[in-house]
C-alpha cells in the first residue's frame, strides 16, 4: 500500500468514524468469570466500524470488549490492552494468569480488556477448515513446506472471499483506526495503551497515526513496525547469550560447556542425513515413525523451545539426547509440525496482518545475508515473508514500517530469556521515545509480566504518574534439565 492509499484510510476515518462514534456504543452490566472461577463486576461493551474505511461500501462489523471499572474515586484514562499474537483476545487474556494485573490496575483507571478485529468476540469470519499436512516420512525442506502452504493459504482466503469477508481489510492502519474508534465511542480525551508482542507493534502504528492522544503507554515484549519478520543476528546473539548462562551454571557445564558448538554438531549432522526416529503416542500407546531434517529440528527448535525460559531450560538437554542419537524428545515436536502446520492458516486476522505489515526490501536483504552465519536460519519467522508473496493481501509499505519519534511517556519491558523478540531490536524502537524508560528483565522470557512482583509494582507507579528510571531486574535463571531428569515441555 502507497502513502496515498494510507492518507486515504486516515482522511476517510475521521470523516466516518466521528461520525458512527455517536450513536453505535452499547454497554451492558456483566459479571465476568477468569478460569479460576473468580467473579468480578465488569461491562461488557461492542461498537460498529466499516470493516474496509477506504470502501464507502463496506460491511459493517462489531468490535466487543470487557471494562473493568476502576477503583479509583479520581480515575485516570481507560487503559487499554492490547493482546499479541497477532490473533490474541484481551477478553481472554483476562481470563487467564493476568487476571490479578488486570484487577490491580483498577486502581489507576477503568482497564479494558479489547478484542482486536478477527479475534476473540470480535471475531465474525469463518475460520478455513482446510489444512494441509506433512507425510512423516518425508524429508522437511522449505520449498516443501511453502509450497503447500501458499497453495492452503490461497485456498482459504478464496473460501473467506465466498463469505463476504474483505480480506484486505485485515491490517494493523485498520486496527489503529479502531482502537480511534473507541477512544470516540468512550468519550475520553486520551487512553493509556497497555500491548505485549503484536500488541505492542498495533500501539505504536496508534502513536504514529495519533499521537496526541495517547497518556501513558507500557510495552513489552517489543515488536517494531518494521520488526514483524526477526533478524537473524538477533536470534544468533539471543542463542549466544544462553549459552552462556548455561555454561555460568557449573552443574549443567559439566554436561554442556559448549551449547552453540553441540547445535552446530547436531544440525551438521543432520544435514548430511536426515534421521528415523521412532517414538511411543503418550495418548495412544502406538509406535510411530517420523523422518527429521535439519529444517524440520531448526523450526521446532524455534517454534517451540525459544519463547519462554519453561521451555528453553530444556534445550541443551535435548540436544544433547540428539549428539547422543537419541531424538526421541524431539519426534513428537517434528511430528505435531508436519501435521499441524497447515492448521496455522484457519484464521485470516494473524495471517492477514502478519502479511499486511510485512517486511522492507532492505530489511529482507539483510535477512537473506544474516541467516547464512545464523543456526536457526531465518526460520524464527517461517514461513513469513515467503507465504506472502503470492498473496492477495495488501502491504502496507515502508512510508507505514517506520517506527514513530515520540514524547509520549512511555514504560518499556524486555526479557534476557525471550527468544522471540530481542533486546537489541528494542533498542531500536525506544531510542525514538523521549520520554521511554527500560526496563530488562535479566531471566525473564516473552511472557514477562508475571516473571516477577516488581513488574506490576513498577507498572503501577509509572501509570499513577510516578517517574520511573531505567533499569535491570535480575531474577533467578532457569534451572537447566540435566540427563536423567524428567523434561517438561
């Protein structure tokens, strides 16, 4: 998409959406229950918005969310959170292990839990039964797999097309715009944003588009508005950096003093020739068969034992087993990629916004350079950009990837342990922010907000307008698995 095409949205928006923020608000009493159990006053709340602004034409849909009204007798602007993903719920996210986060910062202002369009209770779009899946004898490559993959992805977005769903209407511009939409419908001059991971990136695209209305923002987790696809470099340096925390650990260095080297082996391996591994249905008992490639073991090493320190604690260990010829930890993991991979395409809204935000040829570039010197390749961000090329969904250009200069008061949290979003790729976001603090997180991973009390404490006096300073919290590292010990997953 070109400037013109975004000047457009932004122009047609606030002809239209000043005026459907008059009259399409409804707000109903609700007790709210998180999984717990635990009950809880709320409101339950839903708005209309043009599904495409830039189409006069356009369907309506309806945006719902959960308000949590504050405890506070002179409370602030609503704080609005913002889940990740792309494809979270907030009403969800609400439900789970945030929900005391969510009920301390009643104290600052009324806290909204928004279910982003195509997510959640905002969802209206069908999600696309058709998936492909991976023989498990066949050997993984990327052609392969992008091959069946783009072929399902164009598949499902024919079948949203049959279902009166605009496909290009899915995008983070689109999102911001909503998030406007319901500051208008409220009534309130500002909000303060609240956002992990995607989050994060859909409220910088609303600093950037609004910028002077927005209070306080607090962010983890960073991901940039040209950051949806990872560097490679980062990834490399996140792998070196636990390696070397594993190495510090004098119990798990005797069994791993060079994490990156016993990698590099096990992948070397691989790539020679690809391994049989046979292992035992936990469920059902049966023996099963799955051939692992090197591409097939550089992708579950990144989909599933990076994100969070619960699994990356188990990492040397399992290739360890590997170097050992043992991959019977790992036949499982390979085992649920190829059959379920196909499945991460059912639903437009991650699919279309992960495109829509896409990646500039520069950036693209350095990808291809820095993944010839990377382990894991680029594969932390398959099978993006590649699913996208052929695809008809919009991208949303480099005039909408550069990340916004700012004043806003902002509160930024990383984690060490995080090895889906780095610590340098943070820096490069918040060295725009005048008024940004950081705060890292040394043993913390993706999912930071509860890795320890200080978070909600430090959230809480920033949000209550107390300065904070920039600042390392240390906690305890993970403790590595060791051989003969149970691996949890």
């Amino acid at each position: 998409m070109n400037l013109g095409k975004q000047l457009i949205i932004a122009v047609v928006f606030v002809i239209n959406g000043i005026c459907n923020a008059q009259n399409t608000l409804e707000i109903t009493p609700w007790t709210f229950k998180n999984r717990e159990g635990h009950k809880v006053d709320s409101e339950k709340g839903s708005f209309v918005v043009k599904e495409n602004r830039t189409n006069q034409n356009s369907r309506e849909i309806e945006l719902k969310f959960v308000r949590f009204k504050s405890t506070n007798p002179n409370p602030g602007y609503p704080i609005i959170y913002l889940a990740g993903g792309p494809g979270g719920s907030g009403i969800r996210t609400a439900q789970g292990e945030r929900f005391d986060l969510f009920m301390a910062l009643r104290g600052v202002a009324d806290v909204i839990a928004f279910d982003q369009r195509g997510t959640g209770e905002s969802n209206s779009i069908p999600n696309c039964e058709v998936s492909v899946s991976f023989p498990l004898e066949q050997v993984g490559d990327e052609h392969s797999y992008l091959k069946k993959l783009k072929a399902n992805a164009n598949t499902c977005l024919d079948y949203w097309v049959s279902h009166n769903v605009d496909v290009s209407a899915y995008n983070t511009i689109e999102n911001a715009n909503d998030l406007e939409q319901l500051r208008l419908e409220l009534g309130v001059e500002k909000l303060n944003l609240w956002g992990i991971s995607y989050g994060s990136h859909l409220a910088l695209a609303y600093i950037k588009q609004y910028p002077n209305n927005v209070e306080h923002v607090v962010l983890a987790s960073l991901e940039g508005l040209n950051q949806t696809i990872k560097r490679p470099k980062y990834n490399q340096q996140f792998l070196a950096y636990l390696a070397n925390k594993v190495k510090a650990d004098p119990s798990a260095a005797k069994y791993y003093p060079n994490v990156l080297g016993m990698m590099n082996e096990v992948f070397d391996a691989l790539e020679k020739e690809p391994v049989v591994a046979e292992f035992k249905n936990r469920r059902t008992a049966k023996t099963h068969k799955v051939t692992i490639s090197k591409f097939d073991l550089q992708l579950v090493t990144s989909f599933f034992y990076l994100k969070n320190p619960e699994q990356s604690k188990n990492l040397p260990y399992i290739f360890y087993q590997m170097k050992h010829g043992d991959y019977s930890e790992v036949a499982p993991k390979v085992t649920q990629l190829k059959q379920f991979m196909g499945r991460s395409l059912s639903r437009l809204m991650p699919l279309a916004m992960e495109v829509a935000s896409g990646i500039s040829s520069k950036r693209a570039k350095r990808i291809q350079k820095e993944k010839k010197n990377a382990l894991l390749g680029a594969t932390t961000n398959f099978p993006f950009p590649q699913i996208g090329e052929e695809l008809a969904i919009d991208d949303l250009g480099n005039v909408f990837r550069k990340n916004p200069k700012s004043d806003v008061s902002a509160l930024f949290f990383s984690g060490t342990l995080d090895g889906r979003t780095y610590l340098p790729a943070a820096a490069e976001i918040i060295h725009k922010f005048k008024n940004g603090r950081h705060v890292i997180i040394d043993g913390a991973g993706h999912d930071l907000f509860l890795s320890t009390p200080k978070v909600k404490a430090l959230m809480l006096r920033f949000l209550n307008g107390d300065e904070i300073e920039s600042q390392t919290i240390n906690i305890p590292m993970p403790k590595w698995k060791l051989p003969n010990q149970e691996v949890s997953n």
